[in-house]
C-alpha cells in the first residue's frame, strides 16, 4: 500500500492576511452609513503589522540581506517589533528591539516570550520624543553586529508596499461598492500610504481618511507630549509618499482615542487596541454625516489585551487624566464636534525631511519593484 503524503502545510508567515471584517451594530442611528472594520487583531501576531514584518522578512531572505542565523535589529516598542520577535522565533532568528521607556510592560512581557532582547534609549530627540534617537541607534547596531538585518520601517518602501498588495486589496474585495470612505491611523505611514495608493487607482471615488494624534506632526502643527501609542511621528514619513491620496486629515486627542476604544469594546464587543479608537472617532463622526446607503471602513489595529493596564485600567486613566465614561452617548457627541485639520493635505501639511534617514543612517536601499509576491 502505498503512503498517503499529507500537503505541504503553512508556515507562521503564510497565516498573515485575510483578515475579517464585521459591521458594527450598536454606534450608528438608522439613516446614518453603515460603520464596518476589519479585525487585524486576527493576524497571528496580534495586529497590522505583521503584514508589513512578513513580507520584508520574505524579501530579506529572497535577496540574501537576511540570512541563517542573522540577527533582525528593529526600532520599535510595540507591534512591529512584536511581530518580527515572533517571525524571528519561528525562522531561527535573532531580534534585537531598541525601544524607549514608554514600552509598556504587556509589550516588555510580550517580546521577551519570543526570546527578543531589549534595549532600552533614555534620550529625547530634538522634538522630545525618542524616535529618532531609537533609529540611529538601531542602525548603528546593524552596522557594528555582523549577519544583522534592519528593517527600517520608517523608510523602507517594503512597509506600505505590503498594505498596498494584501490590506488594501481584501478592503475592496470585503466591503462591497457601497464603501465610501476608509479612516486609517498615522505613524510610519504604511497602511494608510499603502491603502491610498491603492484606493487613488481602483476606486479614486471612495474616501481617504488620515488620522493622527494631537501632538504629532506628521501632517504638520504644533509638537507636545501625547500618549496614544502606535500613532505619530514627528516628520512625515516616506511610506506615505503622495499626501494628494489622501483626502481628508484628522486629529484626535488622547481622551478620543482611550475614551473610543473602551466603548468599542464595551457597546460592540471588539476588544482593540487605542489607536484603534482614534480612527473610530473619525469614523463615526464620517457615518453620522453619511447616509444608509454607504459604508465607513476603519482597521482594528490590534487585539485590546495590550492595553488592559492603560486604557482598560480606571486607575490608571485617572492618574492620566482621562474620562472613564464609555457611553455610546459620549463617543457620539465627541464624534459629532470633530472638524477635519485639513481638506487639502498635499497642500497644506507635508513635513517631510528628506535628508533624515541618510542623517540617522538609515540603511533602507529596496526597491518596491523588487518585491516579492
């Protein structure tokens, strides 16, 4: 009798994508658009980016720039760096994450289960946060540590490119032409400069919605202290490299985005992570302008439980100064006063520096056309 041979089964690489999306049931009013979002916490790792940390580790390996035994270094405290600990564990590799003292200790916790070593940067860059520090730092390790590969995703092109071939493609295909608009959060610009691509080319007349943090200058305005994570930067990056892709821009603040996630989770039962409700503040203050005929698509970015000792946490919301209030009622009248910062992005709020990833020593050299499928 000849042996039955099973089919070459997946790997932890190829369980990325096809994310669900659900329609949310309970934070519109009838007559208003239909409010839908996709579940990237279904990812294996948690969250969004392990799109982008896949398919550069894919075309890494495919090029060479990443080989057996090498060590992945990364700046980043939270899902990317989180992501490619797990890919790292899965494919024999080293991670190195440089992070800062906002790392939270769920995410602490986290990359130290996949074996990731940490290193921790106690110096502000020049707009008072550490991104920029974190990165030269990192580069310099990838410099000093030999078989070593960055990532880079502030600029490599890798990261959008990944939302542009899988993100951007399941929206459209997922949500039917009644989808008007599609609110993506802001901070190293891949998804939402990867979906827009996208979106200006196969259905130029749904909506491009940008969201960021008041604090951040990504789209320009004035620098401060904020505390959502996972948004915000303090230039433009170069994953969102057409702002004329973008049709409107938002920003929200700390109590939008802690106050919408909890009622996300506690009206609609998606348990998400904080800039998960920033863009769901947008997004609804867009529903409740539309109409029964058309469809708001936000991303979940990541799965709630990261942030139950911060944004699900009454203590400490209180010791920062943030409403515990989750009432539908609440988010709905926050919605409500939002006005868009700007209706004209290309023209108003580009803060590029295009000489910051040669002055940080950015080794990021890929060509998108490189990539792999």
């Amino acid at each position: 009798m000849t042996p039955t041979i099973s089919p070459v089964l997946p790997e932890l690489l190829d369980a990325v994508g096809e994310t669900p999306i659900v329609r949310l049931r309970n934070l519109t009013l009838p007559g208003e658009a239909e409010v839908i979002i996709k579940l990237e916490g279904a990812n294996p790792g948690g969250s969004l980016k392990d799109r982008p940390a896949a398919h550069i580790i894919r075309h890494a390996e495919n090029s060479g720039a990443l080989r057996p035994g090498g060590t992945i270094i990364e700046s980043s405290s939270g899902n990317f760096g989180i992501a490619l600990a797990m890919f790292g564990a899965s494919r024999g590799y080293q991670v190195i994450a440089v992070v800062d003292p906002k790392l939270t200790t769920t995410n602490r916790a986290l990359l130290e289960a996949f074996g990731a070593e940490i290193i921790v940067v106690d110096e502000q860059d020049d707009s008072g946060s550490y991104h920029k520090t974190r990165i030269a730092l990192a580069n310099q390790l990838h410099r000093q540590i030999p078989n070593s590969f960055r990532p880079d995703q502030c600029f490599n092109p890798l990261n959008s490119d990944a939302h542009s071939r899988t993100t951007a493609e399941e929206l459209l295909s997922q949500a039917g032409p009644e989808l008007t608009a599609i609110v993506c959060t802001v901070s190293t610009g891949g998804h939402l400069g990867g979906i827009a691509r996208v979106i200006a080319r196969r259905a130029p007349q749904v909506t491009v919605i940008g969201v960021d943090v008041d604090g951040s200058t990504v789209f320009g305005g004035r620098a401060h202290a904020y505390l959502t994570p996972g948004v915000g930067l303090s230039w433009t990056p170069v994953n969102l490299e057409d702002l004329s892709a973008v049709d409107e821009v938002y920003k929200v603040t700390d109590e939008d985005a802690y106050r919408a996630c909890r009622t996300l989770t506690s009206a609609e039962g998606v348990l998400a992570g904080v800039s998960t409700g920033a863009a769901l503040t947008v997004a609804l203050a867009t529903a409740m302008r539309g109409n029964a005929r058309q469809r708001v698509a936000l991303l979940a970015s990541d799965r709630g439980e990261r942030y139950l000792s911060t944004a699900f946490n009454d203590d400490w919301l209180h010791e920062n100064g943030i409403s515990t209030d989750r009432s539908i009622s609440g988010l709905r009248t926050r919605a409500a006063r939002l006005v868009p910062y700007s209706l004209r992005p290309d023209q108003e709020c580009a803060n590029y520096l295009p000489d910051l990833g040669e002055q940080l020593g950015s080794p990021s050299k890929t060509l998108v056309g490189e990539a792999s499928a």
